[in-house]
C-alpha cells in the first residue's frame, strides 16, 4: 500500500488517500477516483495540464526512490513547460531517477508514500468577469438565451479551430514546412478533442443545439482562428505559436463574457468550465513559446564539419 497526498490551494485541507502499488494506477487516476481536482485535458501526456510536484516521503536521498523509466512523451512535454532540468534529464536516462515535476496522467503510483502538491484554479478573477473589448466583438456570443444555444456555439468554434489548423497543416506540407505541418497537427488534435468534450457535454441535448451561421461572427471568423490562411515555407513555430496564442486568448474572452452576462446559472457554470479549459490552453501555448524563444536564443552547436585529409 502507498499513502499519497495531495495538497494544492483549490482544497481546504490536505487529503491523504491509499493506493495499491502495482495495479499500474495513475496518479492522475487515483486523484479522479478520489475526486481530488488535479486540473487535466488530454490524459495522454501530450498538453502538460496536469503538472504535478511530487516529493518522496520515504526517501532519505535522492537514490532511495524508486527507479522510473521517464518516457519520451513526458519528457519533451516538461521541456517545453519548463519543468525539467539538464541535470534532471540526465539522472532519468542514466540512474532511472523521477524529477521533481512529473505528469499525473503518466506517473504510476508505487510502493512509496508521496506528496503531491498541484496549482489552484487562477482562472477566474475574484471579482465578477468583466465585459473585454474582444468579447464585445462577437455579435450573439454575449447573452445566450438557452443551454442548447450556448453548447452550440461551444461546438462551432473547436469544430472551426479544428478545420482550421488541419487546413494550415495542408498547406504547409504542401509549401515543405514540416516542423510547422507537425505542430497545425497537434493543435487540430487538441481542437478535436475540446470539440468531443463539447458535445459530451451536451449530451441528450444534442439533437437540439443551436449551431450558428457563420454571419453572426465578424468577417465570418469564430474566435479561435488565427491570422494565418496560405503556406508560407518561412513560417517559424514560434511565428504559428503566436498565432494560436492569439486565437486561444479571444476564445478564453468569449466564454468569460458568457458567464458574465448571462442570467441563466446552468449557462453560467457551463461557460465558467470552458473560462477554466481555455485558460488552461492559453497557459500551455505561453510555455511553449517562452521554450521555443529560449531555444532560439539558445541555438544548439553544431558538430563541426569534418576536414578533408590529405
């Protein structure tokens, strides 16, 4: 058996819960079985939402804890959040041993007691959301008149971001840029996934939602979708990062002024969890670009050229 405990400012006290090592659990699956509110998006390791701290309790130095084979996927993603160190990485391929941060959808739960400590929900200001001018631009995206209505506009824009970023990734295949043909993909695939979670939401209402016209949005264009339209073999990731900043900020924008102005409670706690998601996607896309600003001041070196012998 394995104590783990989680503490974070969204939980009036800390919760200790027990854990069966070796049942290949998850901590971010204990955490859900036990109603602890890890924050979590995609669990598969690829958003980096559900950044955890974990201590080892039992552990005297940092070669009594367990051994831990750190894969790929977690890695990069605590590179590109920030959350990793060169020194970190080196003792995780070479000694097997965790770092400080980890992912609670690809940390397993041992026979060890941890703490684990996560953020608190900092989305939605202490006072009541105000107006922004960005929201005010879209025409019907301000007071909903039922829960079909507003489930339907939530299903138009991921749909749109999805069609969007996959329609980039086309043309940016086509143009050679591979690096930012990957990264369209990625986000078309977080788009798909927000637009399944949107329409699981709506459950036995979905036959009923209000999906609406593109007229309603201005120059036809629903929140999230950036500037770019054509391929350009220039474009940079952190150029297409920026971007979809941009579009994940006004889509965060929309729905806190739904929850503002609605007098509908159903519609107000429903547009409060999308305020939660997006900005949650907004803090994803900022780390990413704070990484891949560093990595472009911070250009690895290259291996010399071999010289040619006599």
């Amino acid at each position: 058996m394995a104590n783990i405990t989680f503490s974070s400012p969204r939980m009036s006290n800390d919760v200790t819960v027990y854990a069966v090592a070796g049942d290949r659990g998850t901590i971010l699956a204990v955490a859900k079985q036990h109603k602890i509110p890890i924050p979590f998006d995609c669990q598969d390791g690829e958003c980096g939402s559900c950044i955890v701290e974990v201590s080892h309790l039992d552990a005297p130095t940092k070669y009594s804890k367990y051994g831990v084979a750190l894969t790929e996927k977690e890695k990069e993603a605590l590179k590109q959040l920030g959350k990793i160190t060169k020194e970190e990485i080196f003792e995780a391929e070479v000694n097997d041993l965790p770092p400080r941060y980890r992912l609670a959808c690809q940390c397993f739960v041992r026979n060890e007691d941890i703490l684990v400590r996560f953020e608190g929900d900092e989305t939605l200001p202490a006072q009541t959301p105000h107006i922004t001018h960005a929201a005010q631009r879209f025409t019907g995206g301000i007071e909903m008149a039922s829960v079909e209505e507003f489930l339907g506009y939530a299903v138009k824009i991921e749909e749109d971001a999805a069609l969007h970023f996959d329609g980039l990734a086309d043309k940016m295949a086509e143009c050679g840029n591979e690096e930012v043909t990957r990264l369209f993909r990625q986000l078309a695939a977080f788009s798909r996934l927000h637009l399944g979670e949107a329409k699981a939401r709506a459950g036995k209402l979905a036959p009923d939602l209000v999906i609406p016209p593109d007229y309603v949005w201005p120059d036809q264009v629903t929140p999230e979708r950036t500037s770019l339209m054509a391929g350009d073999p220039a474009l940079t990731r952190l150029d297409a990062l920026k971007a979809a900043l941009q579009g994940e900020k006004r889509g965060y924008e929309f729905y806190l002024a739904v929850a503002a102005k609605t007098s509908i409670p159903e519609i107000r706690d429903m547009a409060r969890v999308f305020v939660r998601e997006e900005a949650e996607h907004v803090k994803i896309l900022e780390a990413w670009i704070t990484r891949e600003e560093w990595a472009v001041q911070n250009p690895e070196p290259q291996a010399p050229e071999p010289q040619a012998t006599a």
